[in-house]
C-alpha cells in the first residue's frame, strides 16, 4: 500500500497545484521513485488511497502496469495512515504487506531494502516489521530519533530518552492481525504501532544506504545534490 492522500502542507507552494506525490525530484514523480522501488523488489501490485487533488494522481497512475495500480478512494474524509490502510484492507487481502510513504526515498546499498525487508519478515514474531535509518546520517531529518532497537530487532519508543539512534523511513510490513479492532474513522498508524510493542512484536530492520525525507522545497533540492554526488562516486 502507497500512502499518497495527505494534504502536503509543509511542500507549499509547491502543492499548491499539485499533490505532494507529483512533486518531481530529479525530474520525476516521487510516487514514481517508490512504486519503481516496489517494481523492482518484486511487488506486483499496489493500492494507492487518494484524498487531496486525487483526480490528477488516478490520472497519472491510469497507464502503470508494473505495478499494477488500485486506488483506495478517500475523497469523502481524509483518515490519516490508521484508517487509510483500514478502509484499503479488503483491497489488500488476507496475507501480509507493505506500507510506503510516498515520500520516502533513499539511495541504495548493496542489494533491494524492499526485498530485504521481505526476507526477514517472520510473521509468528512480528505485527509489523520497519525499515529504519539512522537520524543522524539521513537528509531531511531534524528530530532526535523515533525507535530503539535490540539485537533481536525489537523496537521501543524514545520515551524519556533525550535521543534514538533510529528513525522510521515511513517503510513497513504489516499483518493483517496488526488492524484487529482497530479504532473507527481517522486514526495514526502509531497507535496501532503501540499496541504492537506492548506485545513485543514491532520489530525493526536497518536501512543499508542513505535515506532521505523528502518532505519540504527545500529537501527536493537538497536530495537531489544527494544524488547526484551518489552517482558520481
């Protein structure tokens, strides 16, 4: 599943005309960064919701075919990631999936993150595996951290911790047990993530390569110098 229905607020103006996921960074679509990601780890399919300018992302999307494209209409209310993902759940099937932001892109290391991801994926420990990034060597990323991790990969919270090491990419696989009753309406993912370490069963994966949160102007310009110091390495 894509997430692509926010508002994009903090991309004005650039989202003024268009939805964030149209915003171009290095001449292309970041939907089309991550859905060419997903591609290229083996995803055949994705459910995209839509809620913010949704006619010119279905518009865009109409010709995909690797992967195929489902939109998941949100044009009614804007439910945030949680109810997002809820009312796509029949879309989605009764197996496990994916979860991407549409503005999280990174430059890989050695190998696919995506099929990494999958690989360690082990559906009778987990609710929800993430893909994490160190803060401290991502672009776009501000914050002291989001998870801890132990060796075993289980996450907790920050909390009371002034840092984290971790930061989430706004990559995950969840089971469809993760969304049991969950809560009505709008709602965050984080909730959900909660319960799960509660129960000792969020986990989380390293990211190998170089993250970068595409979230504002200013961050498309600077990852797009990213990437081109990358390819000229």
């Amino acid at each position: 599943m894509v997430l692509a229905a926010g508002l994009g607020k903090r991309m004005r103006p650039l989202t003024d005309v268009v939805p964030k996921p149209l915003v171009r960074l290095k001449s292309k679509p970041l939907i089309d960064h991550v859905l060419d990601r997903l591609a290229a780890g083996g995803i055949k399919r994705a459910v995209v919701n839509v809620h913010y300018l949704p006619d010119l992302i279905e518009a865009h999307l109409a010709s995909r075919t690797n992967p195929g494209i489902i939109i998941s209409d949100e044009r009614d209310a804007l439910l945030d990631t949680g109810g997002g993902v809820v009312r796509a759940l029949p879309l989605l099937g009764d197996a496990p999936f994916l979860i991407h932001n549409s503005d999280s892109v990174w430059i890989e290391g050695v190998g696919s993150n995506i099929a990494r991801l999958i690989q360690a994926f082990d559906p009778d420990r987990m609710d929800s595996l993430m893909l994490l990034a160190l803060g401290a060597t991502s672009l776009g990323y501000d914050g002291h951290g989001d998870f801890a991790m132990d060796a075993d990969g289980v996450l907790s919270r920050r909390g009371e911790r002034r840092e984290a090491p971790f930061v989430f990419t706004g990559v995950s696989i969840a089971h469809p047990r993760l969304f049991e009753d969950a809560p009505k309406g709008a709602f965050s993912l984080n909730t959900l993530w909660d319960r799960a370490i509660d129960r000792g069963r969020l986990f989380g994966l390293r990211l190998e390569g170089a993250w970068m949160h595409v979230g504002t102007p200013q961050s498309v310009e600077e990852a797009e110098r990213w990437i081109d110091r990358a390819a000229s390495a």
